[in-house]
C-alpha cells in the first residue's frame, strides 16, 4: 500500500488531500513519524525519523494522531480482496504481502493482469492506492512492488532480472540499511554491478551470514518460499479509559463489544477456534489483572462469548476499584 497510515487518513478527511501530513509524532517535537503523505515526503520527511527532525524540514506539516483499530480494520478488508486472487499469502505486515499465483487460473494465469485487478479493487473499494511488484521470486517482486511508487506496477521477466539488478543502486536492495549501505560504499560497492564482483567468501567475511543472501540476489537468486503458515498465539484489543473510570459491568461489555465484533472477524477470516477467552484489566490503583477460562466448546458464537465475558467480570473487582484499562483476548487456537 502507498503511505498506508497517512493516504487513510487523507481519505477519510478531506481537509488532509493533497497536504503534507505526519502520522506518529506531535507538532511539540515529540515522538517518531510512523508515516507521512507524499506532499511531506517531498520535503525529506521518512518514517522512523524524529517529529522535531521533520518540523524542521517541512513546518507546515500536519500531524495526525495513529488511530490503529482503523488501520487494521481497512488492512483486515485488503486481505479480504487479496483473498480472492490466491490462497499462497503472506502477510508482511499491516499493507504489505506476497500472493504465489503460479499456478492460478484467473486471467489465463497472466500475473500482471492478476496485479491490475487487485489494484483496481482496492481503489475501487478501499479508496487507496496500492503499488505491485510481478517477478518469479520473493526479492525482485519486493524490488519492483517499491520501484515506481506511488500507485506503481513493475514487472520483471527473467530475462530482464540480471541487467535490472546489475543497474540497481545498492541502497534500494531490500534489507540493506543505512549502515549497510555506508560499509559496501567504503568497499565500492554502489550498484548491483559492484556487488557481484565479489564472491561469497568475500561477502560473508564481511557482511556474516547475510553475505550468502547479498551473493545470490546479485544474481537474481532468491529461493525463500512464501510462508503461508504463520502461528498465531493470540488475538486481541485494550483501550485505556483517559477521561473516566468505570464501575459498572454493563459499561464493561459495551466498551469490550466493538473489540470482540473485530477479532470475531479476523478470527473467521483466518478460519481459527480459540479454546481460551480472557478479559484484561487495569485498575484505578493502577494493578493490572487478568481473568481467564478455557472451554471444551470454541469461542464462535457470541452467546457463548459474552456468557463467559460476563463470569470473568464477576471475578473481578470492578465495582470497589474502578477500572481504567480493559482488553479482551481470544488464544489456545484449534
């Protein structure tokens, strides 16, 4: 996804299109860019940079508070459509994931055509732009999804990967950092071209283990497979409660309800059974608590969620104390 926290919140606020804005930080100074608008990016503003660092290069910046529970709803909707194009995904992160469409039928199994449509309903139905990378391995796909963003699409034949990579400035390879980058330019190592003068002893004296990686992607070579199968032990929401406490239970359940409506559809997304359900909770002295119950019978329906919701609360002492945090967590997963 292009600039996803921030093209969000473009979005979803008129007033923010086409303005350079932040999200993370406060226009104090504080904090980091988590991430920031192209119309910021202009200025030399980039994520995990200092708030005080990116006022001072674009002051009419506008600095937007995370609203994470919003991103990860529009993210859970994206895999939602990613869906229907494979069933080999990996999810990278929030915006970010591989689809294997080897093998599929759709569009007579054009790759390329795959990557237009997808981007075609994510603008259609999420009102965001999306940047795609086609290529027959994992690093010249991840290459060519950045290459021309934003709202990009990039393919690379293999007939096509040896000089593209060769041409390729050593800062843009995938998993090369700032200080990565500074050791090859003290090697002179600048390009992809530079890099495969080396061999692989020479790279793993210098760089470890990641020389073996940086030796076979200079050449093209990537063989990691997607990895579909990323075991997820929990599941789960909290808020903290700023403006009051509360007391009562049914103000409880009202505050945890939203949050178990979301997980409920991550969980059916993801086709999993917890076995366990707990509820979290800070109280006012500030003692953090948490209350469990494991059942024979997944927590699927929400009669039986919120029956076991309920008796978690009663072994808590809501009523005396006050609580100024609470979350709920779906784990043991079938």
């Amino acid at each position: 996804m292009d600039a996803f926290y921030a093209s969000v919140e473009q979005r979803d606020n008129p007033n923010l299109k086409r303005k350079p804005i932040i999200v993370g930080g406060n226009i104090s100074g504080r904090g980091v860019v988590a991430t920031c608008s192209y119309e910021a990016r202009v200025f030399g503003v980039r994520s995990a940079m200092p708030a005080f660092q990116a006022k001072k290069l674009c002051p009419e910046c506008i600095f937007i508070k995370p609203r994470s529970g919003v991103y990860k709803k529009v993210s859970l909707q994206l895999k939602e459509i990613l869906s229907k194009y494979s069933n080999i995904i990996e999810s990278v992160s929030l915006d970010e994931a591989y689809l294997d469409v080897s093998d599929s039928k759709l569009y007579k199994g054009s790759a390329t055509t795959i990557a237009k449509e997808i981007k075609k309903e994510i603008k259609d139905k999420l009102s965001l732009t999306a940047s795609a990378g086609v290529s027959y391995n994992k690093f010249l796909a991840k290459i060519a999804s950045d290459y021309q963003k934003p709202d990009g699409l990039t393919v690379i034949l293999p007939k096509e990967a040896v000089k593209f990579v060769e041409g390729l400035p050593i800062g843009k390879f995938h998993g090369v950092g700032i200080k990565t980058k500074q050791k090859m330019h003290r090697l002179n190592i600048y390009t992809g071209k530079d890099l495969k003068r080396y061999s692989q002893i020479e790279l793993e004296a210098h760089f470890g283990k990641f020389g073996g990686y940086l030796y076979n992607i200079a050449r093209s070579i990537d063989n990691r497979e997607i990895k579909t199968t990323r075991k997820i032990k929990s599941l789960g929401k909290e808020t903290t409660l700023f403006e009051r406490k509360i007391y009562n239970k049914e103000e409880i359940i009202g505050v945890l309800s939203p949050f178990v409506s979301r997980i409920k559809k991550e969980i059916d997304i993801k086709k999993l059974k917890p076995k366990t359900l707990s509820i979290v909770i800070k109280y006012k002295d500030f003692k953090l608590i948490t209350r469990s119950i494991t059942s024979t019978t997944p927590f699927i329906e929400d009669k039986h969620i919120y029956k076991h919701i309920n008796k978690l609360i009663e072994k808590t002492e809501h009523k005396t104390k006050g609580i100024r945090l609470i979350g709920v967590r779906f784990s043991n997963f079938i």
